[in-house]
C-alpha cells in the first residue's frame, strides 16, 4: 500500500489507535481474523497484534491460525479442494453458535465436492506470490 511512509494512512491497526476513533472500537461487533502462518504477503503476527490491538482498546478481536497456510490457501485453494475445509467448518460454527440443531445438521452434512483437479490447485498454490 504505498510502502510504510503510508502505514498511518492504510494500517487498522494505526487508525483504530488514532484519538478520533478510538472511542469507536468498543461500539464495533465481534471481529475474527483468520490467517494462515504460511502467508506471504501478509505475517500472521499482523493479525494477531490487530486483534491485541483492537482488544487493548476496547473491542472484541480474536484470531484464528491455519498452520502452514498461505493467504490464498484459506480462500481458494482448500474451498475449491472439497472434503474437510478447517476455515470454512470454523466459520460455520461461529454463524451457528449456540443453535444446537444447526450444529447438529452441520455434523452430519455430506462431504463438500472438489470443484477442480488438485494439479490446478498445486499449481495455483506454486505461482501465488500471496
């Protein structure tokens, strides 16, 4: 984003520091950040120290880390691979909540079908620069 003399500008961390919104934090919902360890474009500490961040001042952070995932592995790659997808059965269980008989249903749904040819997905893994 312009490198870091533009990290005041474009950081969430630095803004919901900032006087003028800090006492905007604590009226945000819940927020979940989900990273993979293995990004390239972004470290997972980053989430990590935003959710500390945003929790230091008020708000409700978590993060959630996918060891050995990259940026895109979360989002394309394992949705496309079908099977057990680690994010998507995480984010399910977070809309779901406390409603047993949703979780119930989630328990017993079929596996997710592969969309495409794992050498696609290998490869789209290989020349990601996330």
């Amino acid at each position: 984003m312009e490198g870091e003399d533009s990290l005041h500008q474009f950081s969430p961390e630095v803004l919901v520091q900032d006087s003028n919104v800090k006492p905007a934090v604590s009226l945000l919902p819940p927020v979940i950040l989900f990273h993979g360890t293995a990004d390239y474009s972004i470290p997972a500490d980053s989430s990590q120290n935003f959710a500390d961040t945003l929790r230091r001042i008020g708000g409700k952070a978590e993060s959630i880390l996918y060891y050995g995932k990259t940026h895109t592995d979360l989002f394309l790659q394992d949705p496309m691979r079908g099977g057990r997808d680690e994010m998507f059965e995480d984010v399910v269980a977070i809309i779901h909540g406390e409603d047993e008989a949703a979780l119930a249903k989630d328990a017993v749904a079929p596996p997710r079908r592969r969309l495409v040819p794992e050498f696609m997905l290998k490869l789209a893994h290989d020349v990601s620069p996330f």
